[in-house]
C-alpha cells in the first residue's frame, strides 16, 4: 500500500497546502480545482491525497477511495 497516495488530508493540510484560511475559502478552491471532499459532523473538509493530485493534474477519478 502507498500510505502517501492514501493519506487522508483535513481541512489544516488542505489550508496549509493552497494557502487559504476559512473553511468558505477551502470549499470553493476545492470546487474550482475538482478536488471532490467529504465533509466530517462537524462540517471540517477531509478528502485523500491521490484526489487532490488526480485534480490538479488533470486525471480523471470519480471516486474518493478511504482505505
């Protein structure tokens, strides 16, 4: 298993990552860029690291795999 491919990024890793703040911000750069998430109880954004690289370089993925 490739633990980095599967690694699970919260809305910190993602704030820290694309350099906005407020959850608002995060969301709709999410939109804009196609990384699908997921949202916990409590509304913090969770998606994986193979999701967001497929987004941002332009692979095609339909699903968000939590292994």
């Amino acid at each position: 298993m490739n633990t980095v491919k599967t690694a699970l990024l919260n809305e910190k890793d993602l704030s820290n990552w694309c350099g906005y703040k407020r959850r608002g911000d995060i969301e709709k750069f999410c939109r804009e860029h196609g990384v699908k998430f997921t949202t916990g109880k409590d509304g913090r954004i969770l998606t994986t690291q193979a999701v967001l690289d497929a987004a941002i370089l332009g692979e095609s993925s339909n699903e968000i795999e939590f292994t």
